[in-house]
C-alpha cells in the first residue's frame, strides 16, 4: 500500500532562514515522489521530482529534496526562504496501478513566511 | 503549449442541481484523471480515464458521479442532484501514457453548493 504523511500542518519561518518541509512515505513499489506548490486559489506547480536517478534532487526557485530510502523520507529543503514561498506544500507519492500511475498525496504543509 | 486547462474555474450551484467540469488535457496527452480536493486536506484520487475509456474509478463516490472522456473534445467531470457536501475543488491531471511518473495538473475548478 502506497501513502503519504506529512508532519507538519504549519510551518512557519522567517524571511532569509532556512525551510525544512518533512515527508515520510510507504510503497510496496520502488516510488516516484514529488512535491508540489499551490499557492492560494491557484493550481498545483511542480516542484521537483524523484524518478530513481540521483537521490538529491534540485527543483525550481531554490528547492530540494534528498530521497532516503532507508528512513523513507523526501523531504523537502530551500537555505533561505522567500516571501513569496508563502504557500501550500505537497508530498506525493506515485505507485503504479491498474496500468497507471496513481497518485498519494500528502494532507498538505502551510508555510508561512515571516518579514 | 498550453498546460491542462479547466473551466470553469469556480462554479456556484444550488443544491439538486448539475454540475459539470470541463478539463481539456495537454496537446498530445490521452490520460485524464480527476482528482478532489476537500477543505484543509490534500487531493484524493477519483478516476483515471483514456480516449473513450474509463480505465479505474476506485475513487469515484458511487452514485451522482461520473466522468467521461470522448473521442473528440475535453473530458467532463459530472456530478448530478449537488449536495454541500460536493463543495470542494476538483483538479484535472494529464499525462502522455498512463506509466509516465508525472502529471501535469490544471488549475482546478472549484465548486460551491449554497
């Protein structure tokens, strides 16, 4: 069974520190894991991948992430936040299923982002 | 290249009445799915459809729902005799092949029941 637990509901963080989303997961399947933005009342925006290549993986604006297989974890990193990272972060796991890729989402975390 | 795109984006019914959500997917993409996203929680898979076909509709609810994806023209999201209960945002996803590890979402349509 595939799922998704983000610790934290709330993180907040001021502007020019760092930020530390963190994701722990379960697959039966070796995963393909991501994480998405949405900003309020907006769409959901990749920010990086994991697709079985290179265990730190640079996304966009800054982000990163590290797939630890052995702690099932992904989560998520960027050295200095930003205001305008203020946003809704998710964790998600893709697993296949009836011949696709289901998605697993996280239940999401709110960074707020201090001046 | 236009991303996935949905409309309406936000659609206000009374209670009893139909709605229907349109998603149109990337040019050259022939894998839908729909997924729900109800207040403070993450999204929920609903139904994963190809060209004429639905191929898994494990989390559709099992009645007033259901979701199509014809030969020509966008998929369609449609849920019949709306209940507060359906008030959520529901966001469309495409793929190029249904074993591509990523989706491209859309920006998601938000349906309000007064």
């Amino acid at each position: 069974a595939q799922s998704v637990t983000q610790l934290d509901s709330h993180v907040s963080v001021s502007e020019g520190t760092p930020v530390l989303l963190r994701c722990n997961y379960s697959s039966s399947y070796s995963p393909s894991l991501f994480w998405y933005v949405q900003h309020p009342n907006k769409g959901l925006q990749l920010l990086l991948k994991y697709t079985s290549a290179a265990t730190l993986v640079k996304g966009i604006n800054g982000f990163e992430a590290e797939f630890k297989k052995s702690e099932t974890s992904f989560h998520l990193t960027k050295p200095s936040a930003h205001m305008s990272d203020a946003a809704e972060y998710f964790c998600v796991v893709s697993a296949p299923g009836n011949n696709f890729n289901k998605f697993y989402f996280g239940s999401g975390t709110k960074l707020n982002v201090k001046p | 290249n236009a991303g996935v795109m949905q409309n309406p984006r936000h659609l206000v019914r009374r209670g009893g009445q139909e709605a229907r959500l349109r998603c149109s997917p990337m040019k050259g993409h022939s894998h839908v799915y729909w997924y729900r996203q109800l207040p403070e929680e993450g999204l929920k898979f609903m139904v994963y459809l190809q060209k004429e076909n639905i191929i898994d509709e494990s989390g559709m609810p099992k009645e007033r729902f259901s979701a199509e994806f014809p030969k020509e023209g966008p998929s369609i999201l449609r849920i019949q005799q709306v209940v507060r209960g359906d008030s959520a945002a529901y966001f469309c996803a495409s793929s190029p092949t249904g074993g591509a590890p990523e989706a491209f979402f859309g920006q998601g349509t938000r349906l309000t029941v007064v």
